[in-house]
C-alpha cells in the first residue's frame, strides 16, 4: 500500500486533462458539423479566414483566463477594447506614419485599465466582479465624455490592410498568428516557467501562496494587466479588422471571454484551467456562431441556441469530469 | 470509568460488507461492524485506513459501493438527510459549522424552534443555551461562531450533533483541537449519552484518549477491518501494533542531546503584539524548542511571528544575532525558516493541486529550476521525499484534496524537507490528526533535522508530545511565557500548572 | 425578536438609510423640480422594477450565487403581457409562471454543477431569443383591464412601488425567520459544509432562484405598467442595475453576508442619482463614472469595516 | 392668436392671454451611440444656435436607447414644466404614456424622426424607416431585373428602426419570387460583425447577386469581405454615410459594385426645432411631417462624397463646415 506507482506525469491533473480534452472534443464537433453542412466547409483556408476574423475573442478570452486563474474576473474587457480602438483612431488619425505611435498608446491605455482593476482588487480588497464593473463603467463614461459619441480621427489605410493580411499569400491571417503567439506565450509562461507554477498556486490558495513567500499582489495584479493588455489587443485587431473605431463594438467580448474559458474548463474558482482549454472554447463559440449564420437562422433563435448550447455543454462536461474530494 | 460498566443494549448500529473506492484508491473493502446501544467504539487505523470514509457512508455523506447500514434494524437510504431522519449524527473530521452565524444559529441549524414558518428567535436562543448548559459548555449562544477558538468551534460542533439526540453520534476525531478542560467537558457528555443507550463511534489517534472514552475497539488497516473486540483485551501497546501493522518500539526518538549550546539562529527580544507580551526566546540549532500552552493563548502567534507572517508591534526578531524586520513570509523563508501552519486544509495546501506541486512549492531552484521549470527534476525530488514520509498516494501528480488527513499533513511536511538551506522549522501543531506510525515518521525526521543542526521550534497543544520531543518546553499563559522547562525532566502536571497560569513565572 | 445574525446584518446598514433620508430632506430645497409631486410619481414608478429585481438578486448572492437572467426574464415578462394572443390575465400569470419556471432550471442546472454565472447568462440568452420571437419589436397590446390594474396609484405613489416594498419585506423576512433563510445563509458561507452536514441545501437553493425568477417576473408587470408595451429588451439594464444596488447594500458576492431589507436605501440610492443627474442637466455619461465611484467606494467602506480580504474568497 | 390650424391638430398652443416670447425647450437626446444620432443632436444644437433669439434655454436630457430612461427622462421635462418637449421615441408603444402625460400637462411634443404608436402628439417630423427598407429594396430588386440570390444584413434584432426597415424590404422581396435570400444576419449595425457574417456567407453561399444592408457601416462591412475574399463585388444597399460614399467612388462602376445611400437625414433635428417654435408662436404647421426618404446614387454621387471629410460623416445636412469640424476634431 505504501508504494509509489509513478503513473502520469508529475504535473497530471485528471481533472484538468479530461476537460481539456472534452473542449477539444467539442471544437472538432462544431468543427466538422460546419464542414458537412457547408459547400466545401473544410476548405483549410476557409477555417484559417473564421479563425481570423474571430481573433479578436481569441485574444481577450486569454486574458480573462489569467484573471480567472487567480479567483478574479474582468467584467471591463469589452469597454477596454473600446477605449483602446478611440485611444488608436484619435492618434492615428489616418497617417501611416503615426502607426507604431498609436498602436503603443492603444496598449498602454489597456494596460493601465488593467493595473487600475489589479490595484482596485488588490489593496481596497473589492470582489473582482464588482472593482472591474466599476472600471469597467467608469472608462465608458471616460470615451463618451472625451468623445462625446464620435470617435475622433481615423484608421490608417496601410493599418486596415494589416487585418484581412497574412502569411503565405494571407492564408495564415496576421491577427490568427498574433492569437496563437499571445496564447504560446501565455501557455508557456504558466506551465514551463518557475513565476508560471506560483501564479498557478496563487490562483489555488491564496493564503498558501502568501505563506509560501509568494506575491500574492504582485501575481494578482500582473494577471489584470495581462488582461487589460489583451483587452487592448483585440481592440486594436477588432479596429482594424472593422475599418474604424467604435464606441459599442467590444460590449459582446466581455462575457463571451467568460463563456469561452469557462468552456474551456476554466474553473471560476481559480487555479484550475489554461489558455489552451480556452482556446478550445473559443473554437467551439466561433464554429457555433458561423454555423448558426450559415444557416440563415434567425437572429432570435441564433440567441436563444447559444444560450442552451453554452449551459448543455457545461453539464456535459460536468457528467464528464470526475470531482474529487478536493472539489468545492 | 463508568462507561465500562454501561450494560450493552440491542444493536444500535450495524454496517454489512461496505466497500468504497475512489478512483484507484480502495478506501474501505467489505467491512462489517455492529454498534449496541450504550457502546463507545474506538475505531483506529493509520491515516488513509478509512476511517473517515467509513464513518461517511453510515451518515449518508458518501455512497459506498457495495454494502448497507442498518439503524435499529431498518435499512437506511442514501443521503445526509436520511442519515440525519434515522438518527445518525456525525461530528466530521473537518470543522463544519457556519461562521457567519451565531452558536446558537449553528447548534440548532435545521431544527429551528418555529411557529408556523416563522423561527422564534427567543426560543431559538433559549433553547441552544439549555443545550450548551447541559453539555457544560460555557459558550454566549449570540457569539458569532468566526469568532472563537478551534477548540471552542469544536465542541461547538459536538453540540450541533448532539442537539439533535442522536441513537448514533459518530466523532471523527474531535479531540484533535481540544485542549485537556475541553476534552474532559467531552467525556462527561459521552459518558452520559451512552448511558443513555446511544451508541458511540470515537475516531482518534490520541491513544490514552482511546482507552479512557471507550469499551470496544475496531482496527482498519489499508480499508479492511483487521481486528475487533473489547478494548479492555487490549494494551496500549499491541493496539498501535494492530493498528500499524508493526511495533511501533518508541513513539519518541532518544534525545541526541546536542551538547554545547550554539548561538540562537533566530531569536525573539521583548517581542509585542497580537496578543503576545515581551516574548523573550531563544531557538538554537540542533534543538527542539517546545512551546506549549492551552488552545488560543499566543503561541500560535509566536509562531507566526517567527515564520514572519506577523511584524511584531514592538521588540527584536533577531537573525543569527542581527536585528531583522520578518515582515513577510518571502523574508522569513529567505532568512532559512520554514512554517508548517495549523490549518493545512485552508493554509497549508492546494486541495486542487498536485502532491509534486505542493511539496515543491518552496523547493529551490535546485528542484524546480531556475527561470525554467522542470517537471522532470522536480518530480524525482518529490518523489524521494514522499517515500522517506512513506506518503500514501497514487502517485505524485494526485490531488493532494485526495489524500487522507494524514497524509496531507506529511506532505505539507515533506514540503521543508525539500529545502536544503533549511535552519529553522516552525511547526504549528504538526502531528494533529496524525496517526501513530506517521508521527513516529515524523518525529524520527525532527531528530534528523536536528542532528543536522536545524532548529525546531514545535507548538503543540498535545502535552504529551512535548515532553516526548522538546529539548526545552517554553510554556504560554495569556500571551506571556510563565515558564521554560527542560524538556528532559518535565512533568505533564508542571507543564498544565504553568500553562494555566497557576504558577507565577519564577 | 430579532436575532443575533439579522441584527449585525441590518447595522451595516444604517450608514445607507441615513444617507436616503438626508437626501430626500435636503434635495427638494435645493431643486424646485424634485420637489413636485411628478418627480416624486416619476421616481417610484422607475424604482419598482429594480427594487424587485434586486430583492431576487440579493436572495440569490446571499446563497452564493448569482443572476444574470433577471433581464431576460423581465422582458420576456413584459413581453407575455403585450401579446393579443392572450387575454390579459392569462398573461400576467403566465410572466410570473414562465419568471419561477426560469428561476427553477437556473437553480437545476446550479445544482448539476454549472457555476451560476455560466447557468444565468445562458439562460438570459435562451428567455431573450424567446422573448424576440414571440413580439419582434417593442410594441404589442397589453389588455385595457390589465393595465388599469397595474397602472393604479395612490398619486404620487404607484401601486407598482407598494408592491415593490412589500416585496422586499417579504423576502427579507424569508431570509431572516424561516429555516429556509438559515439554509440559504449558510450554504452561501460553505456550500461544501452545507451539503456534509445534510442540511436542504438543493430545495433551498431551487427555491432561492425561483424567488429571484418570480420577483423578476413581477419586476416585467412593473415595466409594463410604465411603457404599456413588450419589450424582450427591456429588462437589458436591470443586469447590472441589480447587481449595483446589490452590492451598495453591502452584500458580499462570496455569499452569506449582508440584509435584504438594506436593498431598499440602495437601490433608492441609485434611483436618487440617476434623477439627480438628469435634473441637474448633467451629460448623462458622467452618470457611468459617478455610479462607478459610488460603487467602489460603498463597498470599499464595508471592505474596510472589517471582513477577510475579497481577493482572498472564493469566486469572482 | 391661436390659428384655425393649430386647433385643427387638437393641441392647445400657447395658454390664452400669457404671450412668451422665448420659449425653454426640453430636448431629449435618444442616444449617442453611434455616428448618425450624434450628428442629430449635433444638427439640434446648431439649429439652436440659429434661434436662439426665440429661445430662452434648452434642458438636454440622454436616453441611452433606453425607453424606460426615456420616460423618465422625459417626466422630468414635465417635472420642470417646459415649454415645449421634442423627443425621438426608442419605443412606438412605450412613449404613448409619456406624450399623453405631456398633453395632460398642456406640454406639446414633437416626435422626431421616429414615430410613435398614438396620435396625441403634436407633431411628428420623421423618415419613415419602412419606406427607407423599402426604397433601398425596389432599387436593388430592378437593378438585379427582378431575379437573384441575395444577402440580408439586419441591425439589432428587436430594435424598431430594424424591424420596419426590415418589413419594408420584406415587403418588396416578397412581390418578386425571382429574389431568394440565401443568408441573413443581424450584424447589429456594426462593420466589424458585418464583415465577419458576410465572410462566413460568402463560404457558404459563394454565389450571391445582391446585399441588401440596413446600415451604411455594415455596407462597408460587406465590402471589405467581398474584398478580402477576393470575391467581385455586387450591388448593394446602404446609407448616405461617407464612408461608404467615399469608397463607392473609389470604387468607380467599372468594379461592378453599384449601391443607393438611403437614410434619414440629420436635418430633421432643424425642422423638429423649426415646428416646435411654430407650435410654441401659434403659427400654422403641419401635424405629421412625413418626408420621402432622399436617396444617393450614382448620378448626385459626385456631388455629395465629401473625400476630405471622415467615414462617420453623413453628407445630407446643414451642418456648416465649421460645425462639422467641431464634431469630429474636438
Ligand atoms: N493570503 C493572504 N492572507 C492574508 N493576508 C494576505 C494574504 N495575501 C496577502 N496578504 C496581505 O497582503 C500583504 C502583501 O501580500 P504579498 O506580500 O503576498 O503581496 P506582494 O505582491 O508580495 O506585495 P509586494 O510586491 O509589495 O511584496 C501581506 O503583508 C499580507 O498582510
Ligand atoms: N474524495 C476522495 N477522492 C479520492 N480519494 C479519497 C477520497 N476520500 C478518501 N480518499 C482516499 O481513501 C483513503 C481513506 O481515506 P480516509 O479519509 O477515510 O482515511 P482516514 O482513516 O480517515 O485517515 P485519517 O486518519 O488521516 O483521517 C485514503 O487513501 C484517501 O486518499
Ligand atoms: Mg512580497
Ligand atoms: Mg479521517
């Protein structure tokens, strides 16, 4: 009884794994009931265009998995997306030149967005939901007043080429290679560096982790600038993939990041979950959407589906994930 | 030892070839046991023996395999609230009560006094404090629960079950954050029940405990029930080796007596603040240094204070002689000294988390590598370690939410073990709720440590444990130290004196 | 009496209805307009609906969960009730059934496991599409004798505002006095205790979602009552509205903390607001970044007032 | 004096005997959500300046397309006992309690640029949304000869401007079984999502005739996929936005792509204002002002693109350049 079996690597979490598997699972679902019910549906450049033109949420939802992790939530994702396409427009004002200019100011303003939401969590102690609602709220408020509803300047010409661009020949849209970079680096970070394992366990166990001589904070706060700056990016990519900026644009983002990582089994609870489950429920969120436009459902019945898909899926997954005694 | 004489009645209880796997590990395999009315049986076993999962499947909170319960003769249905109907009550392993409610709120949850739908809060508090008063537990029914002591919480608990006159009261480990009063408050009450003809099941791993509180005795080992019979055919000795499986020779490793004190590696000087006064201590290498007191008098805080997860208010933390500002727990860690908290379920660990993970939490850059972490390396190291502890896992990438109490505790344990600049071990009641062949493991490991000139410095509200293990015993008394013993030649009566403030410090 | 638990909750409070009252004395002197009986008929009519909904929301977060569904329930509500097909008070019936029957899945699907918010955002998304099936656009008829109902009022004060409060005392008197409440408060601290000491935690919580559905579904007669039409739409700014007045009354989103009854300062804290930065004339975007800062500083306070770091508890 | 035309509406004019001669306006902004109702409340503003002699102050109040809002928004007009109230309703049924609210208090209200489902209005200045559908829908209809598979892209479901819009199209499609609407989507007025619907009906339906869109950015939208996919580009509805007026000619007809700009103008916000000083002064004025809704084509194109200016820019208004300017750079 006393022995060691040294089955699975050390860092396999059944849980975990199993889900993550049942999101892919999913997306490969999704995946080829559009390839069937489609002319030509698996045409690889076909899938490569919607994952482009969804990069957007790809990006977001990656940061909202970093909030999550660490027993947060960023409800101001789809008003920094916002704040981050005005902050572009108004700098860029339609000059080539001023690009890298604008692009870096976009950043920052989400970043920033993102540390105010990290230090409002952190030091006045607020419950996530609530301090980035707030934020959230505030930075709307804050474009409406400085805008006054109209977007100042405009997208520069070579910037909007950029969206609908891409590696070889465009097939590989730029905002797809962007998504994947964003989602290695986050991975990467998590699971095969040293600060990666600790934010993990500041997401597991708070107290732990501040025993343990952990940044509590400092990983906390890391994790919504992370987000912001996501946030940010996707703005940017949603801008330029639009043609111009818009006030309303990112409002859908923001619980549909949730609704991808929690697919993705993301657990809201913190600690458990991964980009790269998120990036399964992204798949399957973006397959679903274009199925349902497809098939020229009506925009009622696209609403009401996705709402059922999203609550069957998660009680498949439940039915599919054994819980332990350490669930709570 | 009147509950020896209690005449058994009919059978109580009866459990039929239960069985329980989780997963890989089998918990409990075909057990059969039978509970008469009046009885109080010891059932024991190492951690992960199953005792708990057991004791679950009779109050409805896991469903077994196989098998079935049988109260008074009628089969009981799945589910807590069945359990509870049939007059099971269970006193669990973990802390179950409610915080953001009162005593009284706590000890009658779900059996309100009501008047149609409505609860009648005068009734309400009326009728807990009689229950409190019974049980002579001296406890304000308005006190908010968040607020009190482990030990208090405790018998807290053991109210809320008894409250509901139970035929069966289970107590899974109750004791393990009682201090000697309240332990004492909790055998009268089990005395007096089980004259009353409810049958009692006592989990504990504190042996005197076992023989002082029950008749009959049943063993699990690995799942199975090895043994079972009158508790007064057994002796202490043979029941650890029934329960271990070997003879457990020694409890307590001889002290290697390390002679020629050294300078103290950490040092406390007229330290202040929550809750202490003037602390003045010393903590020498290849010592153990045993604080004791009762339950909630600052020695806890002194701890913290020492692992740097408290800044005292005033006075000296002093570092091999300098004066040093602990006022993080990355400092302390830094300055060479580990902390194994009190609270392991909330503190000490990541339920959800990996053995591997937990263990290697602190591990240097040795084990999990610099910038880059390495499973690999990371996992060998574990591994190791887990084996010394004899840790019960599938294996080291398990949940650590998945291990028995025991074992988690080894593995918040090991957790140091890993750390090769270790100088200084602040343990916070390590061994509660630890069966005897682990703590005989652990004690074993202590000794090492200090024979490789680390410090320890071990709270503990288990006197015996102290005068067993500590070199030095520093007793506690509202927040002031009343006294220093050599542990040597300590008496238990000594220590208590000191630790309830009826001997002025010297 | 009032017990031990209740007590405590109620107190925090007080700093809130001090607040109301010195508004309600103090801001008719300073602006003519608020004075009028209008504005005040105004102002409990737009209160209603987000007074019932929050009620439901406070019920629901002080299990530990949360509802996102509450909008989609209200305009599906106002919907039923605009549609000819059925006679009045089929309809008005029918909101309330379809606001518990919504309530009770939410509460199914918590208990299979779905975390809350997952739960409630699709199910708002489910009642929304329903809701633009059935009524296309913002319109339809709601039944003469019905709205003369609803639309009763003893001038200034609307019917739909009495009910409100009534409500509101209601569930807070659930809360606080029935076993049930007991069940909802403990369960909102330690589900997992909850569940291992055998207390209904699944009826209770069933019952909690049904509440805040069927609170909801009045929250849609009480809109109708304003707009005298459907509108799936509806009900889209009560989301987050209730979640606001929610958490200004000092109700933790970790469950098991706060008073119902503390509902009624907040939410007319809120309403109070909004009517003070439109008569003010103030850009109503100010309006975001003031109902933030007030946000984050209520809460900030009962951060303060001494409970165990947010960013330490369990879910978002 | 009251004239005989005024009583015809059956709307009290200014209370016998009390002669004002500046009036306070309440003003009710529906939204500023997007490029056109900014540009509304802007041509508002200007045309206040243009009055400002009659004028005493205008209370401005913002409804975030929020009905409810709205009324309350609107009470409080009736709180501060206005003048006269000019809103634009967000719902036809949900404003009827307000206006009646209003005439109870002797209050005009002109409805602009959207109508509302009662009569006791005072006036209503407005493009009907259904003849806007249904104009765009003729011109694509007869420019595909009356046969072809098309694309529909809708606004927010549920939202009345897109509902009417939508009928009036439906209405016409109908009437010609010749039309087949292969793919629809409600890209919620928003380029971006347009885009990304139309990218995904191309995949599906690569074999398309015509886009019917209700919005001039989501006519953008559609562009910008054609263009991305490599597809050629078709006819296709929209508004007088520049932004698709500026890339229309760009485009020249030699791409194939031909298109209609039909939308309401801004101006109507003047006119609004306009009606309501005639209400308030007791001249004569007209009950329900229902204009056609004007039209860019290929023909005024030229004229009316203004390349210099942004896409947000909706070229039918009277709006100065210097006022333009403001609302873009300021
Ligand atoms: N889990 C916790 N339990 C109790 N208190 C905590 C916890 N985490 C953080 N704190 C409090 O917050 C303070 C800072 O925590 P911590 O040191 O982990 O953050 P940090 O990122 O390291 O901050 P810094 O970057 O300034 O060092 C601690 O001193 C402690 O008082
Ligand atoms: N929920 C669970 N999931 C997986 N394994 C479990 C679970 N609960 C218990 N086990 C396993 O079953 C075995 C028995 O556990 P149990 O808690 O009953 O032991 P115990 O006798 O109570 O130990 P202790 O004395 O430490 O409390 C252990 O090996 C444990 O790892
Ligand atoms: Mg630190
Ligand atoms: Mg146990």
């Amino acid at each position: 009884m006393t022995e060691l079996s040294t089955v699975g690597p050390p860092l396999a979490r059944p849980k975990l794994d199993r889900s993550l598997l049942f999101g892919y699972a999913l997306a490969v679902v999704c995946f080829l009931v559009l390839g069937v019910s489609t002319p030509d549906g698996f045409a690889p450049d076909r899938l490569l265009g919607i994952l482009g033109s969804n990069a957007a949420l790809g990006i977001v939802a990656i940061g909202q998995t970093l909030v999550l992790l660490c027993r947060g939530l960023d409800m101001s994702v789809g008003f920094t997306m916002n704040l981050a396409a005005v902050v572009l427009s108004a700098t860029m004002a339609g000059q080539d030149a001023n690009t890298p200019a604008a692009l870096g100011l976009a950043l920052a303003a989400g970043a920033l967005v993102g540390l105010v939401n990290g230090l409002i969590v952190v030091w006045l102690r607020l419950p996530p939901l609530l301090a980035t609602l707030a934020v959230g709220t505030a930075v709307q408020g804050g474009y409406y007043v400085l805008t006054k509803g109209q977007p100042k300047g405009a997208i520069a010409p070579g910037f909007r080429e950029f969206a609908d661009g891409g590696a070889f020949g465009g097939t590989l849209r730029w905002g797809f290679l962007v998504w994947l970079a964003v989602w290695l680096l986050a991975a990467v970070l998590l699971y095969r560096t040293v600060p990666g394992r600790r934010f993990i366990v500041v997401g597991a166990n708070p107290r732990l982790a501040f025993l343990a001589g952990v940044g509590v904070r400092r990983h906390t706060v890391a994790a919504y600038v992370a987000s912001g700056l996501t946030a940010a990016i996707g703005g940017v990519y949603l801008t330029a993939f639009a043609g111009s900026a818009s006030l309303t644009a990112g409002a859908s983002y923001t619980l549909a990041s949730v609704a991808a990582a929690v697919i993705g089994g993301v657990a809201l609870t913190g600690g458990i979950g991964s980009p790269t489950g998120t990036f399964a429920g992204v798949l399957v969120l973006v397959f679903l959407q274009t199925i349902l436009t497809t098939w020229d459902v009506p925009a009622p019945v696209q609403q009401a589906t996705q709402g059922a898909v999203l609550i069957v899926m998660m009680l498949v997954t439940l039915r599919f994930v054994r819980r332990g005694r350490s669930d709570r | 030892m009147a509950d020896r004489t209690a005449v058994p009645g009919p059978c109580r209880l009866v459990c039929e070839s239960i069985s329980k796997t989780f997963g890989g590990t089998v918990a409990v395999r075909d057990v059969s046991l039978s509970l008469a009315a009046g009885e109080v049986l010891a059932l024991v076993g190492e951690n992960g023996a199953g005792k708990s999962t057991l004791m679950n499947v009779i109050a409805g909170a896991v469903r077994p395999d196989s098998g079935q319960v049988l109260v008074d003769g009628t089969r009981l249905s799945h589910g807590p609230q069945a359990a509870r109907g049939a007059g099971i009550a269970m006193v669990h392993q973990e802390l179950s009560l409610f915080g953001n409610l009162t005593v009284a709120e706590n000890v009658l949850l779900g059996a309100e006094p009501v008047t149609g739908p409505l609860i009648g809060e005068r009734a309400l508090r009326e009728t807990a404090a009689k229950i409190l008063d019974d049980l002579g537990i001296h406890l304000d029914p308005d006190a908010g629960v968040a607020r009190l002591s482990p030990g208090q919480r405790q018998l807290v608990e053991i109210a809320k079950a008894v409250a509901t006159q139970p035929k069966v009261l289970i107590l899974d480990e109750p004791t393990s954050s009682l201090e000697s009063t309240q332990v004492d408050v909790l055998h009268a009450l089990v005395v007096r029940l089980a004259r009353r003809g409810t049958g009692i099941v006592f989990v504990s791993h504190r042996m005197n405990e076992l023989f002082r509180f029950c008749t009959k005795v049943a063993v699990l080992r690995g799942g199975e029930l090895a043994e079972e019979g009158d508790l007064a055919d057994y002796s202490h000795d043979r029941l650890i080796s029934a329960m271990v499986g070997r003879d457990v020779s020694d409890l307590y490793p001889a002290r290697t007596d390390a002679a020629g004190r050294t300078d103290p590696v950490l040092a406390l000087r007229e330290v202040s603040g929550h809750g202490l006064h003037d602390i003045t201590l010393d903590v020498v290498p290849g010592r153990v240094t045993g604080i004791a007191g009762l339950e909630g008098h600052g020695q806890s805080a002194i701890a913290e204070v020492l692992a740097g997860v408290r800044a005292p208010t005033s006075g000296q933390v002093l570092v091999a002689g300098a004066p040093t500002r602990l006022n993080s727990p990355a400092k302390a860690i830094a300055a060479g000294v580990g902390y194994v908290p009190s609270d392991r379920r909330t503190a000490g660990l990541a339920l959800a988390l990996s053995v591997a993970e937990n263990m290697a939490l602190v591990g240097g850059a040795g084990i999990r590598g610099r910038f880059w972490f390495r499973p690999r390396r990371q996992a060998a190291a574990v591994r190791e370690v887990a084996a010394r502890l004899a840790l019960r896992s599938s294996s080291t990438g398990q949940a650590v939410g998945e291990l028995s109490g025991g074992n988690q505790q080894k593995v918040l344990f090991g957790r140091w073990l890993l750390r090769a600049d270790l100088r200084v071990l602040v343990l916070d009641d390590p061994t509660r709720g630890v069966d005897v062949g682990a703590r005989e493991e652990i004690f074993g490991l202590l000794r090492e440590l200090t024979a490789r000139g680390v410090a320890v410095v071990l709270v503990s509200t288990d006197i015996q444990e102290l005068l067993g293990m500590a070199d030095d015993i520093v007793v506690i008394y509202e927040g002031r130290i009343t006294g220093t013993v050599p542990g040597g030649d300590a008496t238990e009566e000594r220590v208590l004196a000191l630790a309830m403030g009826q001997e002025v410090p010297a | 009496m009032i017990g031990t638990t209740t007590r405590t909750a109620l107190r925090a409070g007080i700093p809130l209805w001090l607040l109301v009252f010195i508004a309600l004395i103090v801001l008719p002197v300073l602006s003519e307009p608020f004075r009028s009986a209008n504005n005040a008929n105004s102002l409990m009519a737009s209160l209603a609906p987000l007074l019932l909904v929050s009620a439901g929301q406070a019920v629901v977060v002080l299990l530990g969960g949360i509802d996102l569904s509450v909008g989609g329930i209200v305009g599906l509500g106002t919907v039923l009730v605009a549609t000819p097909a059925v006679p009045g008070w089929v309809a008005a019936v029918l909101a309330l059934a379809v606001g518990v029957a919504a309530g009770l899945v939410n509460g199914l699907g918590v208990l299979a496991g779905v975390p809350a918010l997952v739960m409630t955002l699709g199910m708002s998304g489910v009642l929304g599409g329903i809701g633009l099936l059935v009524l296309a656009e913002p319109g339809g008829q709601v039944s003469r004798g019905l709205l003369a109902v609803l639309t009763l009022q003893a001038y200034p004060v609307p019917l739909a505002f009495v009910v409100a409060v009534a409500a509101l005392a209601v569930a807070w008197t659930a809360v606080s006095w029935t076993r049930w409440g007991r069940v909802v408060l403990a369960t909102g601290h330690d589900p997992v205790a909850a569940r291992r000491t055998g207390l209904p935690w699944r009826s209770a919580t069933l019952r909690a979602y049904a509440l805040s559905g069927l609170f909801s579904g009045m929250a849609g007669l009480a809109v109708v009552a304003r707009t005298y039409s459907g509108d799936s739409l509806s009900g889209g700014s009560l989301i987050l509205d209730s979640i606001t007045v929610v958490l200004i009354a000092g109700i933790a989103l970790t469950g098991g903390q706060g008073s119902v009854l503390t509902v009624l300062p907040a939410a007319a804290v809120l309403g109070l607001l909004q009517n003070l930065i439109v008569l003010s004339g103030l850009d109503s975007y100010y309006q975001y970044i003031v109902e933030a800062v007030v946000l984050v500083i209520a809460v900030a306070l009962y951060e303060a007032s001494g409970k165990r770091p947010a960013f330490l508890a369990r879910g978002g | 004096a009251c004239t005989s035309q005024s009583e015809e509406t059956g709307v009290a004019g200014p209370p016998a005997g009390e002669t004002k001669s500046t009036f306070v306006i309440g003003y009710d902004t529906y939204w500023l959500g997007n490029s056109w109702s900014v540009q509304l409340a802007a041509e508002f503003r200007a045309s206040v300046s243009r009055h400002g002699a009659q004028i005493e102050r205008v209370v401005y109040t913002q409804s975030d397309n929020d009905a409810q809002k709205q009324i309350s928004n609107v009470d409080s007009m009736i709180s501060r006992k206005v003048d006269a109230i000019i809103m634009t309703p967000v719902s036809p049924q949900a404003a009827v309690p307000i206006i009646k609210k209003a005439n109870a208090a002797r209050i005009p209200v002109i409805l602009l640029g959207a109508d509302a489902n009662t009569d006791t209005y005072t006036s209503l200045v407005t493009v009907d949304d259904t003849a806007i559908g249904r104009v765009g829908a003729q011109w694509l209809v007869d420019r595909l000869g009356g046969k072809g598979r098309i694309y529909v892209l809708d606004g927010v479901a549920g939202n009345p401007v897109n509902e009417q819009r939508r009928a009036g199209a439906r209405e016409v499609f109908a009437r010609y079984p010749g039309i087949r609407v292969v793919a629809s989507a409600a890209a919620n007025w928003d380029q971006a999502e347009a885009k990304r619907a139309v990218t995904s009906m191309l995949a599906a339906h690569p074999q398309v005739d015509g886009v019917w869109s209700q919005g001039g950015a989501m006519t953008l939208g559609a562009i910008e996929a054609f263009r991305a996919d490599g597809h050629p580009l078709v006819p296709m509805t929209g508004e007088g936005n520049n932004g698709l007026l500026k890339v229309w000619q760009q485009l020249g007809p030699e791409s194939g792509f031909d298109a209609i700009g039909v939308s309401k103008p801004t101006w109507l916000a003047d006119d609004a204002l306009k009606v309501t000083l005639r209400v308030l002064t007791g001249q004569p004025y007209q009950k329900n002002d229902r204009k056609e809704p004007p039209a860019v084509t290929a023909d005024n194109l030229p004229s009316l693109v203004q390349p210099d200016l942004p896409d947000d820019f909706w070229v039918d208004t009277r709006l100065d350049p210097a006022q333009i300017r403001s609302m873009f750079n300021g």
